[in-house]
C-alpha cells in the first residue's frame, strides 16, 4: 500500500527514510488549515493524496499552501479548549 506523510518537519522525516513526504509550511497542529477552514481542508488533503498518487520512493514533494498569517501573529490555542483539555486541567487543579 502506497503512503505519504503530510508534515511540517520534511527534511527531519527525510532523514528518516519516510516513503513520501507532502511538505507544508503550515504551523504544528494545523497541517491541513485552520479550525472551519473546510476548503483549505479539503484541497491540501486532495494535494497530499495526488502525492501519494505520482511521488516516488524516497522523494519530497513541497505542497503550494501557505499560512495565511506570520508565525508572530498566530493564535494557536482556540478561545475555548476542547472537552479532554478542560477535563485534565480540571484534573491537575483539584490534585493536592
């Protein structure tokens, strides 16, 4: 079965040895587009399974997105953290 990786960090996964690698210049925990964004979502999806599709063994291909915003200016963390965040901070505060 044929695999690619969507990553952020390519020149480590090369070194590696990964099978094929879609590159992005997309901050961790959004290599597919921002929260909602289901267009972006779907045509980087789309781009990394055409990777898949016609890379070779070995090789990087570097996928045509960009991040919309400058690193400095990136919110990373949601306005409100997901259940399991909430759950374990609710955890770690009540431990004595």
């Amino acid at each position: 079965m044929t695999t690619v990786t969507l990553n952020m960090l390519w020149p480590y996964q090369r070194m590696i040895g990964m099978p094929r690698v879609a590159a992005i210049e997309h901050p961790f925990g959004r290599p597919y587009g921002d929260v909602g964004d289901a267009a972006t979502q779907t045509a980087v999806l789309r781009a990394a399974l055409e990777v898949a599709d016609t890379a070779k063994r070995g090789e990087v291909v570097q996928l045509p997105f960009r991040w919309h915003e400058e690193p400095k200016d990136t919110k990373w963390h949601p306005a409100e953290a997901s259940p399991i965040i909430a759950f374990i901070k609710k955890r770690r505060e009540s431990k004595p």
